[in-house]
C-alpha cells in the first residue's frame, strides 16, 4: 500500500528504472504528519482512548521529554501492533562492527592513510549473497556508545536485499549517515520509503527501524558500495548554520526529504536486529516492524541531493576554508566547534586571481576522513571513487606533486570550473583511532604507497645574494 500524497514534493529517481516513484514531505526541523489511509491520524490528541481503526499509538523519543522546544525531537506513530510484541533478545555476532575505540579498542594512528573501494560483490543468486547490516565493516572511530560521546565511520558492499530475508535494523546507539557510492538503495522504514542514489545522502535517526535494498537501476546496480557515519552523540545531525552567507544558500530546508506513510500488513517470521552498548541482538516478531498507517511529529529520516547543494566560496582571492561546504552538522559544547560536519566538494568554479586553487597544505586541529562518491578529487592522482583516506589530528597534508605543479603553473586569470567528481569529509574534533581492519596493511584495500605522492615536491631554494636577517635586527621598514 503507497503512501497518501500529502505535501508533495517530487523526489523521483534521475535514472528511471526503480520499481517506484515515491512521494516525499520537503522541509527540515518542522513538524510533520502522514497518513497511508484516510482518518488513520487522530485529530486534536496524540493518545485516545480508542484509535482511529483500532491501532496502537506509540510514541519514540529522539530527545529527553524536557529538552528545549527548540530541539526537541519525537514522533508519534499509529501501528497494526506495538513494537513491544517481540521475543527474548539473543546476542548475535558481526565480526567487522566497532562501537568502542577507548584504551586499547582502537589503534592510534598518526600517518597519512588511504585505502582502495572495498570490492564489488558479485550477483547473489538463490537467496545467497551478503545484506547491508553483514556488509558493514568499520574502518576508524572515537569514544564508545556507551559513553554516547564519539563517532564510528563504516563502509559498506553488499549484494542481497534485507526486506527478502524479513529482516531489519535499529541502532539504539546513534543516528547513522549513510552515502551510497556505487548502486542506488531502497531504504524502508517505519515512517516510510527513500529511494537514494549515489550523489544523495539519508540520515536515519537512533530507533528508528530500516532495512536497506538495492533499488535496482541498471545493470550491476544490486551489488552496492557506499559509506556511514554513526554519531554516538545525544545530539542530531542538522544543517550548518549560515552565518554570514546570509537567510538563503548552502543546505536549503526545503531540499531535505522525508518519507510519507506506508506500511506492510504482514504475519509471520521477521526478525528485527539491534544495535545497543556497541552490542547486536536479535528480536523475534510474528509480524512486518513496517506496519506504521499513520505519523506525525519531527524526528523522521530524511534524504538530501548533494547536487542541491548551494556552494559559496572566494571571487577575489586566497582558497576559502573547507568549513563553507558543510552540509550538516552535529554540535558540541565548545562554540564555534563542530562534535563532527559532514562536507562535500562539488563540482564548482573556481575564480580567484592569483591563487593557489586546489586545497592549501594543511595541518588541523580537526580529523579528517574523506571519501570519493564520483569522479576524481582536484588534489589528488589515485584517489578512486569507493576509496578513502584519513588525515588524523595535526597529521600534514596537502596536494600531491602532479596536482601542485598544475596549480603554480595553471592561468588564474579566468574561471575555472572543476566539473570532476563529488567528494565528501567526514571532519570530527575527535582523534580517530583504527579498527584492526583498516590498520591492517596486508589486505587489498589498505595503500601503501599512498606516504609517498608527495616525496617529489621540490624543496623551495632562495636566491644566494638574499640579505639575511639576523635575530633581533630591525626590519625594513615601508615609506
């Protein structure tokens, strides 16, 4: 059963080979209400005494019941039954998963990382193959679950559907980001479906139920690679501020979308697994999680098209700091300092005069893990599409000797537009320490060679008839 066209916004798919087309309600931190069937959404309470069509009202609560108004996040969903019909939770393993990186839990990692796409999986044939939640494996992070202080980055490469098997996931740990890279993704949950392609993101919110399917578009397109971003945090991500860019750019609210009711009404077997403390379990259920008829509130999954996405940046001089590509951001108690931002480099034009145009040499008190959605990256050869690096705290980095020498020699007296590829970083205040999988330097994806793009760089040699200025003498003064 589709959805009720209720606040449309048109999201359909660009390529025009999913089994759907589905409708979205566009906006961000507003409240919102949906309703699959006609009268299923009680009027003027959240709770009556006896729901429209006998369903249950169940409240989920993405804040505390007292946080300010102005951040306060719950949804109230109306469901063929309560998500409490379930069984005992039994524990349930997955080998490539971390939710602790304190003490010894996570390796410390000072150099420049980078690793190749994880593989493409092939066709899963005869209910075989390997589901989204399987796919994951974790490549860095910080803090613990536990503590909800922290963040873990996965990546993902997967061949089978998860709603084939009846299964489904939720994290009580955090909000999760996810980024498809290659093989567009059906996500169901139960406040209703996204259709994401790569260049689209979907954030789905701690609690909440999903399962994850390809949406097949295309030949190949059911094996499916991407990234995540977990947020052990208590906050949301949300959009960044503007400041002085003004009321309009970056990260529109309208452009973020979220789903519209449906639900399954369907008996048998279904197992739910969840994710809490850093630990799995599975919960038995006689019956689709996906059977929510009706919702309203604001704390829902939503989806975002990068290509929205409204770059500002230099039209005199100097490269603009990375910070005015942030898509969505999750604060922390220091002002101005982001727990971890979420930002893209798109395709832009680039018109500074007399400027050094690719990303400046940096060290950062800010790590940085980036990956590549498509195309190339303007300051590195050999940074694929799939693949990602690591830049930790104070770790130096900048463009590679190919992308420097093209940049000093390069005419900056016109516009350049860099039409390329999508790129995206994953930025945290947080020193990110290594799973045994990423620091693993004998597997196929870890680079080895990646240290060495910059030992071609010149060293700069000044002239020999240059006056040297002692320590304590008196500079030159201007007329």
């Amino acid at each position: 059963k589709s959805a009720a066209p209720n606040l449309l916004a048109d999201g359909g798919p660009k390529c025009g080979a999913f089994p759907m087309r589905l409708r979205y309600l566009s906006g961000f931190g507003g409240h919102f209400e949906s309703e699959a069937v006609p009268g299923a959404l009680p009027r003027g309470q959240n709770s009556p005494q006896l729901v429209p069509f006998a369903l249950y009202a169940e409240q989920l609560s993405g804040t505390a019941f007292t946080a300010p108004r102005s951040i306060n996040r719950r949804v109230w969903m109306y469901r063929l039954d309560p998500s409490v019909k379930h069984s005992r939770h039994l524990p349930r393993a997955h080998a490539a998963l971390q939710s602790d990186f304190t003490g010894t839990a996570g390796i410390v990692a000072a150099d420049q990382l980078r690793w190749r796409p994880l593989p493409l999986l092939p066709g899963a044939v005869g209910g075989e193959g390997v589901d989204w939640l399987d796919g994951l494996v974790t490549m860095c992070g910080a803090g613990s679950a536990e503590s909800k202080e922290g963040l873990a980055i996965h990546l993902y490469a997967f061949n089978a559907g998860m709603r084939a098997r009846r299964r489904a996931f939720s994290n009580a740990d955090g909000d999760l980001l996810i980024v498809p890279q290659h093989g567009a993704l059906l996500v169901t949950t139960e406040l209703g479906r996204l259709e994401v392609e790569p260049g689209e993101v979907v954030v789905v919110q701690r609690n909440i139920t999903f399962a994850v399917d390809a949406a097949v578009c295309g030949e190949g397109a059911s094996s499916c690679r991407g990234y995540v971003l977990e947020t052990f945090y208590a906050a949301h991500l949300a959009p960044a501020e503007r400041g002085p860019v003004g009321a309009n750019g970056l990260a529109e609210e309208r452009d973020f979308l979220h789903p519209t009711a449906w639900y399954e009404d369907i008996t048998g077997a279904h197992v739910v697994t969840v994710k809490t403390g850093g630990r799995l379990f599975e919960r038995a259920r006689s019956h689709s999680p996906f059977d929510v008829v009706a919702w309203h509130g604001n704390y829902a999954p939503f989806k975002y098209d990068l290509a929205r996405f409204r770059a500002v940046n230099s039209v005199t001089v100097d490269h603009t700091d990375p910070s005015v590509f942030t898509v969505l951001t999750l604060p922390s108690a220091e002002p101005g300092s982001a727990a971890v931002d979420f930002a893209i480099f798109p395709p832009r034009w680039m018109c500074a005069e007399r400027t050094f145009r690719p990303p400046y040499f940096h060290r950062n008190c800010m790590a940085e893990f980036m990956g590549l959605i498509h195309g190339g990256y303007d300051a590195k050869v050999g940074f694929v599409a799939g693949g990602s690096s690591l830049h930790n705290i104070g770790t130096p980095h900048g463009p590679d000797e190919a992308s420097y020498r093209a940049a000093i020699e390069a005419d900056t007296s016109t516009p350049a537009k860099f039409a390329g590829g999508t790129a995206f970083m994953f930025e945290t205040r947080a020193p990110l320490r290594l799973s045994g999988f990423a620091a693993d330097e004998g597997t196929a994806i870890f680079d080895t060679e990646y240290r060495n793009c910059w030992d071609g760089l010149p060293r700069a040699v000044l002239p020999a008839n240059l006056e040297h200025m002692e320590d304590g003498a008196e500079p030159p003064r201007c007329a």
